[in-house]
C-alpha cells in the first residue's frame, strides 16, 4: 500500500484549517482532491480524491492520521484503486504539502521511491 511516515510539528489540524481543493492536469491526466473531512478528535482526515486516466476516473480516500509522534498519509482502506503512477503523485503531493509546514518535518518512511524527494 502506498504510504508516506512524516515526522516533526506537522498537523493534521493545521492542514484542515488552510485545506483548498485542487485540480491539477498533467497530460492526459486529471488529479482531484475534493473535500476534507476531519474525525471529532481531529486525530484522521479524509481526503476525497479523483483521478482520471486514459479517461478512466478512479474515486478514492487518502487518509492523514497520527502514528505515536508522526503522521501517516496513505490511502483509506476502505476504497482500493488501482495503485497506478498517478494516485503515487498525488498521495506524494499530500504529503509534500503536509511537509512544508515546517521546516524541522521530514520523511521518516516511504514506499513511493521516484514520487517522493528524500530529505538530504
């Protein structure tokens, strides 16, 4: 399953509060995140994304939650799309927005090698 560990100050609050939904086109290619949505102890986000390739649309929840000191990005188990290049960009630029919150966050794991820049 294709996941992102990020340790450091991230929130999963924070990233609720400034969350703007995105389209992005790369090609043929449509990738969505449509709406968040917080759990009541503000511990898991859902994202609800789309993507669409060779016009083919894919319906799926990238889920944020809090693992002991870190927050994990990965995709719901509840929705299970195919694991194609496309959904990894998009769960990578989850998880690079999520980074940027401040400079002392980094990658502590992933299994997205060639979507996600490792810390230097």
């Amino acid at each position: 399953m294709p996941h992102v560990i990020i340790g450091g100050p991230a929130s999963i609050e924070r990233y609720y509060e400034t969350f703007e939904s995105i389209n992005m086109r790369e090609g043929d290619t449509i990738m969505k995140i449509k709406d968040a949505f917080l759990n009541t102890h503000k511990t898991k986000l859902l994202l609800e994304c789309v993507v669409v390739d060779d016009r083919i649309p894919q319906t799926f929840y990238i889920a944020i939650s809090r693992k002991a000191e870190n927050l994990s990005v990965h995709l719901d188990l509840r929705t299970d799309p195919e694991k194609n290049d496309s959904i990894k960009r998009l769960l990578a630029f989850i998880a690079q927005q999520i980074k940027a919150q401040d400079v002392r966050c980094r990658y502590v794991t992933h299994n997205l090698r060639g979507f996600v820049q490792d810390d230097a």
